[in-house]
C-alpha cells in the first residue's frame, strides 16, 4: 500500500516548534491548499491542512518558513478523529 501525498499550498499561521527531553524536535503549521475551479461559476475551495515536521527539517522549516509562504510538502497522510465531550 502507498501512501504518498504532494501539497503546495500557503501556511496559514506562523510555525511552532517543540522541544521534547528525548531530544526530538517538531515544527506545526497550517496549511492552505486550493483546490481547481471545475468551471468559472463557482468560488475557490481551500482545504486546511495540519503539517508536522520532525528532527533536523523542523529546526530549517522553523526557520525559513512565515505565515503566507508558498510550500511544496512532500509527506504521508494521517488521519485523526476528534470526539468532542
């Protein structure tokens, strides 16, 4: 089974790093990715996206990348549910 995705899209809020006593490190962000228009008629959807970085490309991704960057992630999906109380 593959599970590959590519997202190009902007980040939607500037990236928080963690430092963990392990000595990982993990960069978040949102990001913004449009889909194609399928005719002139409709409005640009954006589907939200949670990035997670880990270890050395956290550490360059805080770095270099701001609120409203153009990136091209390369990674794998992860789908987690959220259950409200």
């Amino acid at each position: 089974m593959i599970n590959t995705v590519l997202l190009v899209g902007r980040v939607g809020q500037a990236p928080s790093i963690k430092y963990y006593e392990s000595g990982k490190i993990q960069t978040s962000f949102s990001l913004a990715v449009n889909r194609p228009k399928k005719s002139h008629d409709f409005d640009d959807i954006t589907d939200w996206f949670r990035i997670e970085i880990w270890g050395r490309f956290a550490e360059i991704a805080n770095e270099y990348i701001r609120r409203g960057t153009l990136v091209g992630i390369e990674g794998r999906l992860e789908f987690k549910k959220w259950m409200p109380d």
